[in-house]
C-alpha cells in the first residue's frame, strides 16, 4: 500500500489543467483566471471628486481658518457624470458631488462638511459658500491614473479571480473573461442495495448516500457533477454506465463502492475492459480501498463504498485533482496546529479523526466530534476538521499537538 502522500504524487503526476473558456463576469467569481489582463483606460480615467463639496483654487483658501473663514461666490455646479464646459475663475467655486469631473481651473475640492453649506446636496444652489479650513493643492482630488496607467498589467494568468477582482475587469471593461474551464465529473454509485434518497428502503437495502455526498463535493470544490445514477452489481450495468459517463463529455469518472476485494465487486472488471487500474489501496483510515486508474484515457476513481470512507478519499484525492484541472495552483487544505482534548486511538495508518477545532485563548483546541466508524456520518456532520494521525502513530496523548485539516476554509489559505 502506498502512504497518503505518495498516492497523492503519483494522482497529480498523472493530471493537467483543463483547456481556457469564455465565460462573463459573474461567472467568471472563484474561477482562475487563463489570461493576462491590460487596462484599457487609466484609473481614475480623469481628474475626479473623492468627496461632495466644492471645487475651489487651493490659494484663495490658502490663510482660511474658523476665526478668518473665506466666502467665495459659486459659479455652477458639476453632478457625476455631466461635465460642465466652463472654468473655474480664482476666487470663485462650484458645487461637485463625488466622482464628478474636476473643472478646469479648480485643483482642490473643500467637503461639504467644512463649509457653510446646510442643503447637502438639495437641489438649490446657494449664491456663495463660506469656508472654514485652509486646504493644501489637490486635496480630496483623484488624479487620472493614480490607480492603474492605460496600458498597464492588471490581473496575472493563474489569478484567482474574486470579487475584488471582479471589480478591476468591470473597471477596465474586460468583458468576457477567459478563465479554465470546470471539470465534469460522471458520479456513479455501484451496488444491488441501493435505492435512490427520495424511496423508503425495504428490507436489506439503503440509500443512496454516495452519489449525493460526491456530487455536492464536486459543486464545492468548482466541479460540474454528472450524476449517472445507480448500477447494481452486475459487470454488464457497472460497464454501461462507464460508457455512459465517457459519452457525456466527462473529464473524470468517480464510482463508489465495488472496488475491493469481494465476489460482487466488479467496477475493477468494468474498468479493466477498456482501462486500467494503476493504484489500489492507501495506507490511510478511514478509506483503505481506493482505485485510480484511467477508461478510454479519462482519469477514474474508485472510493469505497463506506459514506465517511468515499468522502475522506474524495478530499484527500478528488479535490486535488479538480484543484489542478480548474487552474488552482494551490490544492493542499488549509492546516493548522492543534492542542487534543482528548486521545486518539490508530492503528498505524495515516489516520482522519472528524474533530470540531475552536480557538481557546492563545491556542485552537481539538476534540472528536463523535464516533469514526466508516459509516457514522453524524461526527462528519458536526466536524469542522480533521485532526491526521501520521502514519506509523498509534495514539495520541491529551495535550499532544497534532495537525489538523480545517474543512471548511478555502485552500488559498495555505497553512497556519
């Protein structure tokens, strides 16, 4: 069997980037970024208001104080958006709301807050407008290009693209976005036991929770589910559902159950036919039966048929894979230093205790969210980590140190 990072290498060696796609803005939010961005215009694109006031010539208010205030008389009025054709003369002003082209002749705009002017903004325009503070060149004024020149690199192939950058493609009108694409991802769930969630089992059957479980992990992790539904164990149904998945444009393939070493486990047969399997088995707990391997040149994983099995398998394999196939640079979870609250039992091999982890004082505490049995889905349930036990460790003591895998915050935050 191999260790958990030695899958995990032997997994990604195999696995590139998906191909660009052009999608539009809102689309394109926690997706990669597959293109160098250029501004198309400088920004600020011009010389702007950053507040509602009044643009002035800072030397006629270069002596203003609250006991020697200067009233200047206003000459007109420049909302956002509706530039005036007219220059501001010294010792004059006009009103500016913000946003608003700077006229010409005015270098400073006075907020509304440091003059005399009770309308704030109501639509009368008052004759003149006292001002109590003197205001060096340029204050509260957005120069053209004090954020981005014309021409200039924005956004790196490879970016991760969120809100904020979001903003800067819209500021700089780049409308489509190319971005790689999201993997497909054909779910198949094996097994004569099975009844879909929305039936009552009878007697000696189950839900359907495998296929669920993988396709809401595939929607987190940036992914397209394609749900093939549920093959009994029968090589001929395991078969027509493989070429199901090839047929629908898949990019990768993800069965549940069938690939251990029982007379009904048959998805390794299914695979063989027009495949192989080039890994079977981790040292890892829970999830020891895990196959990867290709059909008809699309990458396929086998998970195990246990529902905390196939979903610890999922994150310590799937996701790196949709990871690198979505352009992500990073794909390792986020991971943290913990303190036991308790003690951990294992029997050797790399371990994945379901834990709650909170920040106690100076330090994030760990405990067992429940019971680990491969089928106990209440202590996933609860569990925001997974406190790992190396492999080759047996126990861990209360108060140990440990590391643990925070399953709920985003990859690009690396490790704490």
């Amino acid at each position: 069997m191999l260790s958990v990072a030695e899958a995990q290498q032997q997994i990604l060696s195999t696995v590139q980037r998906l191909e660009p796609e052009a999608v539009s803005l809102l689309a394109a939010v926690g997706r990669v970024l597959a293109e160098e961005v250029y501004a198309d215009s400088a920004l600020p694109p011009f010389d702007n208001s950053a507040m509602d006031g009044y643009a002035i010539r800072a030397e006629d208010v270069a002596h203003t104080s609250r006991a020697n205030s200067v009233r200047l008389p206003i000459i007109g009025e420049v909302p956002a958006g509706h530039p005036i054709d007219l220059e501001l003369r010294a010792g004059t002003a006009m009103r500016i709301t913000t946003g608003a082209l700077l006229p010409r002749g005015a270098d400073t705009v006075v907020p509304v807050e440091e003059t005399d002017d009770g309308a704030r903004g109501a639509s009368a325009l008052p004759d003149a407008v006292t001002i109590y503070t003197a205001f060096k060149r340029g204050a509260h004024v957005r120069r053209v290009g004090d954020d981005v020149q014309r021409g200039e690199k924005v956004l790196t192939s490879g970016a991760l693209i969120r809100p904020a950058e979001i903003a800067l493609l819209a500021a700089v009108g780049h409308d489509p976005v190319q971005v790689y694409r999201r993997p497909r991802v054909a779910l198949l769930a094996t097994g004569d036991e099975l009844v879909p969630p929305d039936r009552t089992p009878g007697p000696g059957q189950i839900r359907n929770v495998n296929e669920y479980s993988t396709a809401a992990l595939v929607l987190r992790y940036g992914g397209v589910p394609l749900l093939l539904g549920i093959a009994p164990d029968r090589l001929e149904d395991v078969a027509a559902k493989l070429e199901e998945a090839s047929g629908q444009g898949a990019d990768l393939i993800v069965a549940s159950a069938g690939v251990s070493v029982g007379a009904y486990d048959v998805v390794k047969d299914a695979v063989h036919a027009h495949g192989s399997i080039d890994l079977w088995r981790v040292r890892m707990r829970p999830g020891k039966p895990l196959a990867f391997g290709s059909y008809r040149g699309l990458p396929f994983f086998g998970l195990p048929g246990n529902p905390v099995s196939a979903m610890m398998t999922f994150e310590q394999f799937v996701r790196p894979v949709l990871r690198v196939m979505a352009g992500f640079a990073q794909w390792r979870k986020p991971t943290i230093t913990v303190t036991l609250t308790e003690a951990i039992h294992s029997d050797g091999r790399e371990t994945y205790a379901r834990a709650c982890v909170e920040r106690q004082a100076d330090r994030w505490m760990a405990r067992l969210s429940g019971e680990q049995g491969s089928n106990m889905l209440g202590s996933l349930a609860r569990a925001n980590a997974l406190v790992v036990v190396p492999d080759g460790i047996t126990h861990l003591d209360a108060g140990a140190s440990a590391q643990a895998q925070m399953l709920d915050w985003p990859e690009d935050l690396g490790s704490w």
